[in-house]
C-alpha cells in the first residue's frame, strides 16, 4: 500500500491540476504524489507540488482522504494490484521556483480550470471534484472511490 499526498489550489474560481496525457486523450489529475520514507504528508506535498508544478506551497487543512483500491474500478484491467490512500491538503501557493519542473509519466503540464466547469473536463478522482464543486467539507474520509 501506498500513502500519496495531494493539493487543492484554488485562486479565485479556479482549481490548478497538472494536465496528462494517455490513448483515450487529456485528463488531469490533483497535483502531488507518493510520500517517501521519512517524510511527512506535508512534507510529500510540497515536494511533489514543486516536482509537478514548480509552486512553492504551503499545505493546510486535510480536506479529503480518498482510497483506491484499483481491482474495484474501471481501470482494473492494469492496476489491479494498487491500493493506495490518498490525504488531499488546502494548500496556498508562496513562491515560485524557476528550476526545472519534473513531469510525472503522462504528464504535459498544468493548467488552471474553472471549478464550475470541471464537469466537461476528464478528471481523476471523479468523486473529489464533486466534493470541490459544493464546497463540501462535511466527509473528510470519501472511501474507496474513483
């Protein structure tokens, strides 16, 4: 199992996600990734955000902690072996670095989406967004959910 620290950046009406690329076409994903041993889950964050996006961050509030447990989901197929836990931080951007930005596979950039619109757009965890959406905040543990 493996744990992965996420970002929520908002500014104004809009959510950054990093934007990849598979078969199927664009999709976005919540910047941020796998915590290394010896690392706090902040810690992870403001690596992994710096790595993605080449923000400074500063995580906050725990606002969602997601499972996947790839063998209960449409990917199945050829993740069926993944279980991962998820812990998605608000997080406020303080800085940029200009140094190289180390994209993840399938990653092609970032890109700013309006939180309106994120129905029209091919994002994963599709259950986050909806959370984003009605700025819910009442669930904090969301499930194994994809």
């Amino acid at each position: 199992m493996r744990h992965s620290s996420k970002a929520i950046i908002i500014k104004e009406d809009s959510i950054l996600l990093t934007t990849n690329s598979d078969d199927e076409g664009t999709f976005y994903i919540f910047p941020g990734g796998g915590q290394e041993d010896g690392e706090t889950m902040h810690e992870a964050c403001i690596r992994e955000c710096l790595e993605e996006t080449g923000l400074i961050v500063k995580p906050g509030e725990l606002l969602y902690v997601r499972e996947y447990i790839g063998k209960n989901h449409e990917f199945a197929a050829f993740d069926s072996h993944v279980h991962q836990v998820e812990s998605y931080f608000h997080c406020e951007i303080t800085g940029k670095n200009d140094r190289q930005i180390f994209f993840d596979t399938n990653q092609t950039g970032i890109e700013w989406l309006p939180i309106r619109e994120l129905d029209q757009y091919r994002i994963y965890p599709r259950t986050v967004v909806s959370y984003i959406q009605k700025s819910d905040q009442s669930s904090v543990y969301l499930g194994d959910v994809n």
